[in-house]
C-alpha cells in the first residue's frame, strides 16, 4: 500500500520533533511518572487531543496530521503529571477502565467517596470547546469570543464567526 507523500512527509516531520533531545526526555518523564500511579487513588481527565500528538510536544503541527480523539489521562494526587493511558502500565489501565466502567470510580477501595474526577477549569473548558467547533465542523472560521461559568457549574459560550482581512 502506497501513502500520499505528505502524509509520509507529515509523519516524518513529527516523529523528528518528537526525537530532539528535550522533547525525548519529557515525553520520558511521562512513561516513568506512570509506572508510579496508583490506580487506587489516581485522578483522571478525559481529553480532545491530536493523534499524532497528544501530549502537544511538537511546535510546527503538520495540517496533514490534524486528527482530533478522545484521550484519557490520570495522575496522582499529589502531582501535576498527567499520563496518557497507552503510556501508563497495562494493570493500571485495566483498573481505571474497570472503575469508569462499573461506575464505581468515585469509590476509593475502602469504599470511600471522594472527587477522583479532577475538576474542569475555565482555561480548558474554552480551549475543549474550541477543538469541538473545529473538530465538529471543520472549520477553523468559528471562534469563541466570550466564556463564563454559570452557578450550577456549566459552562456557556458565544461564538463567532471569524474571517481573516482579506482583499476587499
């Protein structure tokens, strides 16, 4: 099977990105930090992030590879890494999944409740909504020019239709 040559051209650029010695040694630092979550206490967000990319370590983002997925990642408590699951240990993941699954998740294994949903801030809330817009309708013309959060804990957004200058 023959790929289109951007496309191949895509996929070299960003595995060389990902290969230069700083970003090599952060994404690293994500396996490692992993193989120290407990999935017992861990915290989990959920995430529209690039395929290729999910991590957002690379700076010059090929068009070519602009593919959107739903990706989860989980912490522990006590730190501010988070780990995507396909880099975290497979016994660790089983876990996570087994708990969101069952709906069990906000149970600690004392049977404890407690918040291991880590909480949606403003700052990700708007970029989120932003990658849906684009992601959803295929177009980068729609941008969110107001967001607020309402008392019950949503959040809502205006946005706009944006066209660049162009000649008139």
């Amino acid at each position: 099977m023959r790929y289109p040559k951007k496309l191949v051209a895509a996929l070299r650029s960003i595995n060389a990105q990902m290969e230069k010695p700083g970003a090599k040694e952060w994404l690293a630092s994500r396996k490692k930090a992993g193989q120290e979550i407990d999935p017992e206490t861990a915290e989990v967000i959920c995430r529209y992030v690039h395929l290729a990319d999910p991590y957002g370590v690379c700076a010059d983002f090929p068009e070519e590879l602009d593919f959107f997925s739903r990706v989860f990642f989980a912490r522990s408590p006590d730190s501010d890494i988070w780990v995507r699951f396909d880099d975290l240990p497979k016994a660790t993941v089983e876990r996570l999944m087994q708990w969101m699954e069952t709906g069990d998740y906000g149970k600690s294994s004392l049977g404890q409740d407690r918040d291991r949903i880590a909480p949606l801030t403003y700052e990700i809330a708007q970029a989120e909504v932003q990658v849906a817009l684009r992601r959803n309708l295929w177009t980068s013309a729609l941008l969110i020019e107001e967001c607020s959060q309402l008392p019950d804990g949503r959040f809502q957004f205006t946005v706009a239709e944006h066209r660049p200058n162009g000649p008139d």
